[in-house]
C-alpha cells in the first residue's frame, strides 16, 4: 500500500468523490460484485494476512471473545462476499425523491436524496467492518476512509488492497476506498480534523473510542456502538420466555454492541427466575456481578457489584444481575447507565409494556424480544454502518438512506421574489 499522508488520503478522496456522487446504479453494483467476487478469489491471501493479527492478539493476551470478533476464515469470507452482494440487490437510493410539492407562485420543489460525499470511518477490532463500511458507502455513493486499530492492522490492509483493485476493475475510482497506513494516535487525531475533505466521521468501537472522537473531532462526528443493554423481568413475565431472551441477548454473540449487559429483575420473581437463569447461564460459564438481593438468591457465585459494573460494557461472558422493586425502578436505572443503544422488558402488562416503551431513552426499545435484533439486516434495511445512539441525523441501524442527505431540486419559469 502506498503510504500516503491523511490529508493526502482525504484530498484523493474528495477528487474522487463527484465521480461516485454521479456514478449509475450499475457502475456501483459493478464495482460491488467485483468486490465479492476478489474476497473469494484471494480468500487465502486473506486468511494469511488474519493469521498475522492473530498471532499477535495471543501474544497479547487478548480475550477469547475478542479474538473471536478478530478471526477471519473462509467461511466468514464467503459470509462478507455474500453481504456485498446483497448491496447490489437493495433498491436505489441516490436521487429517490421524498418529496415534491409546488408552491403557489408556481415553483415546483423536489426534496431528494444525494451522498453524503467523504465519510471517515475510526473503527477497532472486527475487520469485517472493513468490507462492510466500505461496500455500504460506496453503494450510497460516497468515498471512505478507513482507519482500523492495530489489532487488524493485516487484515485491513490485505481487505483495502483487494477492494481498491476490484473498484478500478470495474471502471470506479480506487480512491472510493482507502485505509489510513498506520494506527498512531496522530493519524487518528488528523482524520479526525480533516474538515476540509471529511463530511462526516463514524466511530465504531467501545466507549473510549467514540467518547476521543466526540470530544476531538472538528468533523461532524455520528456516535455509534456503545451498549450497555438491559432486559428488564417484569413480575408478570413468562420466566421461560425471560431465560431465552436474556440468554441470547448474552450468549449468542457476547462481544457486539446488542449483546445484555445488565438483567434488571422484578423482586417478586427474583427467587423463581434467578436459579432458572443461572442454570442456563452456567453452560456457557457466564460471570454474574449482583447487588446483594441477587446474592441472597444465588449464593456465593454472585460477584458483589460495584457502580462500575452496573456501567459496563462487557463484552463478555460476564453479566450485572440487580433485583428492582418496580418497572419504575428498573427505568431509573437504564436512564443512569443506559446509553440509548437498545433496551428490553419481558412481561405480560400491556400497560408496563407500553409505559417503558414511551419512558425508556434509547434507540431501540423492545417487548419480550432479543436486543440482539437491533441489526439493519434484522430491521430489513439490507445493511448497516452501525447503531447510531444519538438523535441528529440518524438514530438505530444506519442503513443507505442515513449514508445520504437531501438536496432540494427546484423549478421554476422566471419566478423572482
């Protein structure tokens, strides 16, 4: 890869951006299917550079979990291939019309949906998002730049060479996609400050990392990512539906953003639910951090939480579990530690569904059913750039439509004011 500077990158993305802004549908999903079609052809070139970041997550001691949001193999790369090709399946967005109306001096108005032009991605661990940011800006018409974190430093630079060729194969501008060459902290403050070429950047990662960007960017920032979701058992909640829930929104995929951190449970089910949760939780060796209600209940194997567990985000096979009096209490405490990614009640109260569902402060609230789908795919937008927390421009899966903005289109026949 070339080493260029990141204003470099930024000056070469933004020369290239018109040239996207103004390709067809079928240049786009041209430079797609080339995309696919090279992760499959170089999939050993892939894995050879994953094994390197590898190598280094086990020297570093890095955890299970995490390596796993690390690892590469062919199956996930057909996985990546197959969502690329997806893209080229979902309907056109660039120039939809939302609107149209005329005023009555006679001047006709469009409101339609044009790229955003230069996004700026700082993202960590998971090199998938390489291909997955990429492909998804691109579809939307807008150029990237990538800047991944050291631990897939090989990976990401293997997945951008790869891209980048497949892009000028299929007749686009390779500088649609380009990865910052190093992970310094200079680089990264840099992109973060590249105002005259970045429209907009995107964090994906842990709170450490959106919470830099947002206070150092000079770049409009949309933060995304950090969950620190809850499940809520109401006392009137079905237990068996309350252990399922909580036991995919933990263990079927600890380490993303969706995944229960916290299981808050109603007192007058607590003794009940508990010993039913910890026996399925068990089988996949889950860590249980507990206020002393939950002690009482479980015994020794609880952990004795401190606040900072109630503001964790794990990322692990490890859960906070506190005993509530009420939906109330239970909403008091996501509006302390929450942080507006997606939050759940079980219960069979359709007035406790409905008065959390207005109360509770977050992108996705859901009524007996897994936080785990809060996923542009599971919502049906196709593909995601993340989970957006904050309200201003895009809020939940970020989907095409939030990778444009409008352009007001208006017509008139010598309309002066």
């Amino acid at each position: 890869m070339e080493q260029l500077t990141v204003l470099q990158l930024g000056q070469r993305a933004k020369a290239a951006a018109p040239v996207m802004a103004a390709a067809s549908p079928k240049a786009k999903n041209g430079a797609l299917t080339a995309i696919a079609d090279a992760l499959i052809a170089r999939t050993d070139e892939i894995i050879a550079a994953n094994q390197v970041d590898l190598e280094n997550a086990v020297r570093n001691n890095m955890s299970k979990a995490l390596q796993d949001r690390l690892l590469l193999n062919a199956d996930r790369i057909k996985g990546i291939a197959d969502g690329v090709r997806k893209l080229t399946e979902l309907e056109e967005v660039v120039g939809k019309v939302d609107a149209g109306w005329v005023r009555p001096n006679g001047l006709r108005i469009q409101k339609t949906r044009v790229p955003l032009g230069v996004i700026g991605i700082i993202f960590e661990s998971r090199p998938n998002v390489t291909v997955d940011a990429a492909t998804l800006c691109m579809k939307a018409g807008n150029c990237v730049i990538l800047r991944g974190g050291k631990e897939a430093f090989s990976s990401n630079v293997c997945l951008t060479n790869i891209m980048r060729d497949a892009v000028q194969s299929a007749g686009l501008p390779a500088d649609a996609v380009q990865l910052v060459p190093d992970t310094s902290r200079e680089s990264s403050t840099e992109l973060m400050r590249l105002s005259d070429c970045l429209d907009v950047l995107i964090p994906r990662g842990g709170a450490g990392l959106i919470n830099a960007v947002a206070q150092n960017a000079t770049v409009p920032v949309i933060k995304t990512g950090v969950g620190n979701c809850h499940v809520f058992v109401d006392e009137s909640a079905d237990l068996e539906m309350a252990v399922n829930i909580i036991d995919n929104g933990k263990t079927q995929r600890p380490s993303v953003c969706n995944a229960v951190e916290t299981v808050l449970i109603h007192r007058g089910i607590a003794e009940k639910l508990l010993p039913l949760l910890k026996a399925r939780l068990d089988g996949h060796s889950v860590i249980l951090h507990g206020d002393t209600a939950a002690a009482e209940v479980l015994g020794d194997c609880v952990i004795p939480a401190t606040e900072d567990d109630w503001a964790n985000e794990y990322l692990d096979y490890q859960l906070a579990v506190k005993i509530v009096a009420d939906v109330d209490e239970a909403m008091a405490h996501i509006a302390r530690y929450g942080t507006n990614h997606s939050e759940c009640i079980v219960t069979k109260s359709l007035e406790n569904a409905e008065k959390f569902q207005r109360g509770v402060d977050a992108a996705a609230v859901y009524v007996n059913a897994s936080t785990r789908f809060t996923d542009g795919s599971d919502f049906g937008f196709g593909a995601e750039i993340g989970i957006s927390t904050q309200k201003l421009h895009a809020r939940g899966p970020m989907g095409l439509a939030e990778l444009t903005t409008v352009k007001y289109l208006i017509s008139g026949e010598g309309q002066i004011r």
